[in-house]
C-alpha cells in the first residue's frame, strides 16, 4: 500500500492498455494520477513509463466503455468524467483499412480510425485521386453480400488469394497543402481527356498523391470483365425490399471508423452514395470516370437497377468496346489532333448531362418561353378498359402541358393542363417497333396520376422528353441545358438503333468475346451465346468508333436515362398506415413506393420542404411541406440516421458552385446530416 505521505489522497490508479504497432500483445501500463491532470498529460506519463524510442505522434487515448476518442488534450480528467474504473487504450489513429473499390479492386491503406468518416474519405480520395470526395461514402457490406462467393470458396480446394493493391506506404494524414475536390481554372490537366492516360510522368495534380503510373492504371482503366459463373455468384437483389437492405450498413459521416465498430484490416466498400456527380472533366477525373462506369456497370450487371432488354444491349456493347480499348496496346491511336477538338466539343455536351452544368451559365431569356405544339396521343390507364391511345393537340409552355380537341381550338380553354413541376418522367420507347413513348406520373393531393404520351418519330420524341425532364426539374426549354438534353437523346436513340448487316457475321467468325460477361446472368439465360453476340455486335457498330473515355461517359449517362436512377431505398412505415412501405430518396424528391408492386405512389419535391427533424428516441422521421403537407415515418431496413443524411447531404450537394475554389463547408454538411443519439 501506498501511504497518504507520499501521495495527495486525491490520486488514484489508472490502468491503461499500450497497443504497440509491430507487436501482437498488448501491454498493460498502471499510472498514478490525478483528476485535474489533462489528458496530454496522462499520454506524456505513458510514453515516459514506456520508455520506448520511437514516434508515438500519431498514437491518442480510446475510452472502450464510452466508444470515444479523447482528442481534446487540454482537458482534464475530470472533466472527461474518467475515474478508476475506465478503460483506456493507447493506440494509433490511423490504421490499415482494405476498401474495395467500384470497379471490385481491393485497396490496403492507413486510415484515420479517430477523424469522423466524411474527413477519413476525403483524405482517402485524395490517396487515390478522386476529386469530388463529399459524393462518396463507405458502406459495411451486410453478410448476404459476401454469402454466394464465401460458399464457393468452401467449395473450392484451391484457396483463393484476392489481388489486393497495397498502398500501405500512403499516409491520409492531413496538412497537405494539396486539398481533394478542388477545382481551378490554372490546373495542369492531369490525364489525357480521350483515351484517359496519365498526362505526363508528373501526372498527378494532388501534389502528395503515392499513386505510381502503374497503380493509376489499375484504378482509372475497366478491368477484364468477371466470368458468368463469377457473375452468377455475386449477390444480386431481387426485390425491392433486398435494395432496401443493401443501404442499412452507410456508415455515419459524423462519427468515426473506431466508434462505429470497425476493426482494424476490415473491408469496407468505397461507393458513390450521392447521385449528383459534379464537373465530371476528363482532363483531371480519369480514375472518377472510371469507377463510376464501373459501379454503373456492377448496378446494370446485377440488376441493382432495372432496364429493358433494348438498353442491356446497349450497355453490353458499350462495355464490350470499352473492354477491347482498355486492354488495346493500340489505344494510344486515339489521341490523334485530327480528332481531338470534335471529341472534345462532344465530351462538353455530355458534361451538363452530368448534372455538373456549365461554367458559363447562360441566363434564361424570362422575355420569351419557348414553346412546342404538335399532334400527340395520349393514353390514360384505368381498370378493365385496353391501352386505346387517341390523338389531341397538345400545346407545352414553362412546365406545363396543356391539351386541346384540335389545333383550331388553341386558343379557347383546353381539355386538361398537365402541371409537370415534380412529376416522374419515364421513357416508353421501343427504337426497333418504331415505339416513342413517354411516361408522366403527376403528383396530385392523393397520390399520382399516371398519363402516357406517344410521339410520331424520334426528332419528336427527342423535343418533347427533353421538354418534359426539364419541366420535371422546374426549368423551361429556355434552360441553356435543352438543346444538349435534345441531342443526348437523340444521341442514345441512335444507340438502340439496330442495322442488321454483313459486317456482324463476319465479326462473329473472328468474335473474342464472351457475351455472357456484358450482361445480367437473367438475360444470359434467355439467350443462346450466339445469338446475344450477333445482337451485342449490331449495337456495338453505333460506337465502334468511340474514344475510351466518351464510351465511358455515355454508359454513365445512359445509366442517368434509366427510370430508377438516383433512387436510393428503405423500408419504412409511415405515421397512421397498417402497412411496410419502400421510401426512395434522390437528389431532388422522395418517393412513397409500393413495397409489393413498385409502383410510386406519391412525390415530394425537396424544394417543397420547409423544415425536417428526427425523433431520435423513437426514432421517426418528420417532414413539413408547403401546403400544409406533413409526413413522418420510421425506418425499419436501417437506422433512421441514413434517411436523415441523405436528405441533408442531397442539399449540401445543391449548394456546390463550380467557382467555389475554396474548401467544402464540413461544417454545413455535419449541420445538415449530423444528429443526436
């Protein structure tokens, strides 16, 4: 015992365990303190009594019992609230991490474990050369993800070694002065736009970036395409209510790795969360393009989202010809001048596309509205009655389309306006059976209402559904954004196009592909090889003559055109309902769904919301609307936190200005996204 002589009465034991970095064991450290010593204190005791050379700058003390870090080193003990009784660790902040990247690489880094999530994946971003960081997250894979390839591998004699690029000799520590996600006019492009290489041996514009030539190959090139059974192994959702599970392990972005569990040498999946990619730019995003083509691809190939055969075909030819340029020795053939202003006029059309708009927004002209008028058939479905489409004459002005008996009636009252600010805009169109259609469901008090459009030809089609995306999003077609939208589907109309000619069979004979790897193991199954080839080959002629990266910008854009883009699930149960319901959540709206058909049953805008909170002790969701209109509901697939930071970091995103050169707001994000537990 120790007597009262030699010690104040007011110190006290404090044990504390030492997590030594290149030794399995802990040690366990006992430390006479007191409880005005600061915590800084407590650490320079610790290395003292250790005595030890080495850097233990990175290292800080982890409270196991309250899951928090003390970072604040100038506080007391006391004012910690830790007594006798607490359990201390001294350990590192950053720690090993594997991410498993979009594209399905495997990365091995040093992450911070003490920094809250949205820092620890900027700083990994920035490792990896992603600019645009706020639109990334990680996400815990639930055990169904990795439940088909852990039987396999039981099946297996052989074990199977993952290809994991380590880049272990990478800090992500921060007080750099490069910062990731910035964006300046002076920059140094860094990649060649059109076939994606690195621009010079000084290729990177992030000046602490460890990425070699070699590792910027892996990250910013597709990868050979997985085997069909590889394909088939893979967890593939098929309800909504399996999407809806895939989105219960987003890790919060207000805590860190440590306090939410994760282990250290754990996998966690680097995803695109946030479907609002801003100034995609091909001069400095190669590695960005290229994983978001491939979490585009991954979605399209296991079916995470739905398409028609038609738009499956186009993907698989699009990955067919970006696979065949990624492993082509003779890629660098397209880099030629002759050809870099048009695919450079090209790739600028295709960036407002991208929902990064332009740099020089032009003003719209308030002083004259465009408008169309033209003969269209309109369809309205109801119960026990065929799909009769009749014809009227239909006038579209602002946002709203209105419809009349016949053109000479114009000027009187029409039959019906068709407010589209807020409504969903879904293409109905089969290019081969010369079908242009298009789907509206209008939000009304009750819910939707549905009505289908049917236009004549394409350049129509083009015109109308460019008009009414638009007006979905509150813009007019004096929008600088309506003649590109126009031509972008135009441009993917001709995509569908299918001309049957010689030039198919002959390629057939010398084929080296494996069709069965560009498409969902759903759509393997209805076809034989043969035939999937021929049909992949007859789309692939429509972009047989693409650069790398626009190939990659169209499938992303191609991927935007799908009806359920954007749309992130959870499933909730809403105030004063008896029954599960799916929420999907975009960059602009929420979506009540149908969890049994799918089928949308009211719209809110979020430029409709007035105010959101959450009921952390019960855990619900309330949202007011303009009008009057007030919903609340609870989540049940996953905490209500990831509903709640969706809805905030959707309008953190909309603050984004492409002249803004200076740091992101963290602060306005943790307002907008953070919460109390």
């Amino acid at each position: 015992m120790l007597s009262p002589s030699d010690f104040a009465s007011t110190s006290w034991e404090l044990m504390v365990r030492v997590d030594h970095p290149n030794e399995e064991e802990q040690t366990d450290v006992t430390l006479r303190v007191s409880g005005d010593l600061h915590v800084g204190g407590v650490m320079l005791k610790l290395v003292e009594q250790i005595n030890l050379a080495q850097d233990w700058s990175d290292f800080a003390l982890w409270w196991e019992q309250k899951r928090c870090w003390l970072l604040k080193t100038h506080w007391t003990l006391d004012k910690c609230g830790i007594q006798a009784d607490a359990k201390l660790l001294f350990t590192p902040q950053h720690k090993m991490l594997r991410l498993r990247l979009p594209n399905m690489k495997t990365v091995r880094l040093r992450v911070s474990f003490s920094a809250v999530v949205f820092k620890a994946v900027s700083d990994v971003c920035k490792v990896l050369n992603i600019r645009r960081p706020e639109e990334l997250s990680l996400l815990k894979p639930s055990g169904d993800y990795f439940k088909k390839k852990k039987k396999k591998e039981k099946n297996n004699k052989d074990p199977v070694i993952e290809d994991i690029l380590n880049l272990e000799s990478s800090p992500t520590s921060s007080g750099s002065p490069a910062s990731p996600g910035l964006y300046s006019k002076t920059m140094t492009p860094t990649y060649d736009p059109i076939s994606g290489t690195p621009a010079s041996s000084t290729m990177t514009w992030f000046t602490d970036s460890p990425l070699t030539e070699q590792n910027c190959s892996i990250l910013a090139f597709s990868q050979p395409p997985q085997s069909p059974d590889a394909l088939a192994d893979m967890y593939q959702p098929r309800s909504l209510a399996e999407k809806a599970k895939l989105n219960a392990g987003w890790l919060d972005s207000s805590r860190s790795l440590m306090e939410q569990g994760i282990q250290e040498d754990e996998q966690l999946l680097l995803r695109f969360k946030y479907y609002t990619f801003f100034d995609l730019n091909p001069k400095y995003d190669a590695v960005r393009i290229n994983q978001l083509y491939e979490q585009a691809r991954w979605a399209i190939l296991l079916e995470e989202i739905d398409c028609t055969e038609e738009e499956m075909l186009i993907f698989a030819a699009l990955q067919y010809h970006i696979s065949k340029l990624s492993s082509s020795a003779e890629m660098q053939d397209f880099t030629m001048e002759a050809e870099a202003d048009e695919v450079e006029a090209a790739l600028s059309h295709l960036e407002v596309t991208l929902e990064g708009g332009r740099a020089d927004c032009t003003l719209e002209d308030i002083t004259d509205i465009p408008k169309l008028a033209d003969n269209l058939k309109l369809f309205r479905p109801k119960k026990l009655i065929l799909k009769a489409f009749k014809q009227y004459w239909f006038v579209f002005k602002d946002t709203s389309i209105a419809y009349f008996k016949n053109q000479e009636l114009e000027q009187g009252e029409p039959i019906e306006k068709l407010n589209l600010r807020g409504c969903e805009v879904a293409p109905d169109v089969n290019v081969a059976g010369k079908k242009f259609g298009i789907k509206l469901l209008i939000p009304v008090a009750d819910g939707m209402n549905e009505v289908y459009l049917r236009c004549d030809h394409e350049n129509q089609y083009a015109q109308w559904m460019a008009a009414c995306v638009l007006a979905s999003k509150g813009k007019t077609m004096a929008d600088s954004s309506y003649q590109t939208e126009v031509l972008n589907i135009l441009s993917f109309l001709k995509m569908k196009n299918r001309n049957s000619s010689s030039q198919v069979t002959s390629s057939l004979e010398s084929m080296d592909m494996n069709p069965e790897c560009f498409v969902s193991p759903r759509c393997a199954k209805k076809h034989k090889s043969k035939q999937l080839a021929a049909r992949i080959l007859e789309a692939h002629q429509n972009v047989a003559q693409m650069p790398l990266v626009e190939a990659k910008l169209r499938f992303i854009q191609a991927w935007q055109s799908l009806p359920e883009f954007g749309l992130t699930y959870s499933l909730v149960r809403f105030k004063g309902s008896k029954k599960d319901d799916i929420l999907g959540v975009s960059y602009n709206r929420l979506i009540r769904i149908d969890v049994a058909t799918g089928i949308p049953i009211t719209t809110w805008r979020f430029s409709n919301m007035k105010q959101w909170n959450v009921n952390w002790e019960i855990r619900q969701v309330a949202i007011e609307f303009d009008q009057n209109v007030s919903i609340a509901f609870t989540c049940l697939s996953a905490d209500c936190k990831v509903v709640h930071e969706y809805i905030g970091g959707y309008i953190f995103l909309s603050t984004r200005s492409k002249d803004q050169n200076e740091m992101l707001d963290e602060d306005l994000f943790h307002k907008l996204t953070g919460g109390q537990d």
